[in-house]
C-alpha cells in the first residue's frame, strides 16, 4: 500500500495525494533518477558491454552527416501524428461527465 501524505486542497479542504506528488516526494523520486542515471554511465565506463560482432555493418547504415538528427526529427513526427489519431479515438464530448455542477 503506498504512503499518502494529507495536504490542503485549492480549497482549503484536507486531501490525500501520493508521496511522490508532494514537493518533498519529487525531489527524492528526481535524486534516485539521477543516481541511476550516474551509475548506468559508471557501469558502462567501469565494465564495458562485449563487443558486437554486427555493430559494425548497423553503423554503416547510419553512417552520414547527420543521420541521428534526421532519424529522431522524424520520429517526432511520427510520434505527434499517433498522438493526434489517438486523441480522434479516445476523444469524449464536452458534457461526457454529466451536467453543470
């Protein structure tokens, strides 16, 4: 069972939130992030993966002035398009949730 932290609403009311969407919740939850990310990149460093022997016939593949940049701008796009057909899916009318409150 997660721990809840009792904060005050916008309107004054006491709520439950998660720990992690308090103030004190976030910083903790951003510092383990970056731990693991300090320690993914010393791991790498320390004790490097095997070489691959196919590596290098995948990196000819990508090999021009710049393919990576090309490569993520268009999986953007492809990402935003889905985005948008997705929304047209799972899109609800306006008084979905019952009338004026």
């Amino acid at each position: 069972m997660a721990r809840h932290a009792t904060t005050r609403g916008r309107h004054g009311g006491a709520e439950d939130v998660p720990f992690w969407v308090t103030k004190r919740g976030a910083g903790i939850a951003l510092a383990v992030l970056h731990a693991a990310a300090v320690a993914a990149v010393l791991v790498e460093l320390l004790r490097p993966f095997p070489e691959d022997v196919h590596a290098v016939e995948r990196a000819h593949a990508l090999d021009f002035t710049a393919s990576y940049a090309i490569y993520g701008f268009i999986a953007c796009v492809v990402l935003v398009l889905l985005g948008r057909l997705l929304r047209r899916i799972v899109m609800r009318p306006e008084d979905y949730y019952g009338g004026d409150r």
